[in-house]
C-alpha cells in the first residue's frame, strides 16, 4: 500500500515539474485584446428593417355606386361606419363634426349644425348631409374611388380620406372624427339633392 503511494507522490511530482519547465521554457506572449472591426456591408437578406408599407389601392367604378347622379358609398372606420357622395363637383361625407361647427342651411330645409364635411370645387367646408339618397354599398379597406379630381381612399384601416387637389379631409376613430387638412371655408347656403 505504502508503494503505490509513494508512485502516485512521484508521478504529481514530475508531472509539476513538468509542466513548470514548459512554462519556463516558452516566451510568454502577450494577450492580445485588439478588437478589429471589418466593413459590413448588409446584404437584401440581412436587412433587419420592417417596412409597413401598404398595397396599391384598387380603384372601383363609380358608376357602379350611381344614385340619382352621384356616386354613394358607405365607409367603416373603427366601429364608425359613415357615408360619402361623390360626383363632378367634389365629395361630401358624413362624420362628427366639431362642437363648434357651424349652421348650415340646406334649402328648403332649416339650417342644422354641420354633420359632415365637403372638398372640392367650392373648396373645403362643414355641410349638413340633409336630403341626400341613401348609399347601398360599401367602399371596403383597399379599395378607391375617383370623379374627375376627386378621390376617397382608405390610408389604413382606421383612417379614410378625401381630397380634391390639395384640400383633403380624413375621418377616423370610433366616432368617426373629422379632421380638415386646414381651417375650413365658410359654408355656402345650398340646395339640397332632395329639393331637385
């Protein structure tokens, strides 16, 4: 028993001696913690940024939407479905309205707060919807419409707008909120479409 000890003691021994001379006998070579950056350039594959990005409205014809000359759709924005009148002359569309908006007088009705707002060749302004025909489709998410320079589109799923060259209007949320892109024109006295 005392033997095999006695060989295990000799065999520790050595084996530090050992691997003291390696060390003794090697040049120490100093660590090296240089980091080198190279160029990357991001392949297509590589690229880690998330575009968002929206597929091309598909426009409809709007004479497929004609009611007593104009082209009526319906629209549904959050839980808020409103309705728009789209023709020659620009777009009207239904939505909540300020609580400042003005009176407007559709003839031969009486005037009532704006319930809706207008874009196009009279310029941008508070109307009432009042006497217009019922609209009996809907223009859903992707698509649009278009009479002459006047066009309605959805700019996402919570969001429609109208523009008639540069004016335009969106309506959004589930109250159907409607915001001008600029202060509003002072609204003309009209004639309603039920008085034709």
């Amino acid at each position: 028993m005392r033997a095999h000890s006695t060989t295990v003691a000799i065999g520790a021994v050595a084996t530090s001696v050992l691997l003291v001379g390696c060390s003794v006998f090697n040049e120490a070579q100093p660590a090296d913690d240089t980091v080198y950056l190279s160029p990357v350039n991001p392949t297509d594959s590589e690229e880690t940024t998330v575009s968002q990005t929206r597929a091309p409205d598909v426009p409809v014809d709007p004479n497929n939407y004609l009611v007593k000359g104009m082209s009526m759709v319906t629209f549904r924005v959050s839980s808020f479905t409103g309705t728009c009148a789209i023709s020659a002359i620009g777009v009207s569309c239904t939505g909540t309205t300020p609580t400042d908006a003005p009176q407007v007088t559709a003839v031969p009705h009486p005037p009532k707060k704006a319930d809706a707002v207008f874009v196009g060749d009279e310029g941008l302004h508070y109307t009432v919807f009042t006497g217009m025909p019922s609209a009996n489709k809907q223009l859903i998410d992707g698509q649009s419409i278009s009479v002459a320079d006047h066009s309605c589109h959805y700019k996402d799923s919570d969001t429609f707008q109208c523009r008639s060259g540069e004016d335009s209007f969106t309506i959004s949320g589930p109250r159907g909120v409607i915001k001008p892109s600029r202060k509003p024109d002072t609204p003309p006295m009209f004639t309603a479409a039920d008085a034709y």
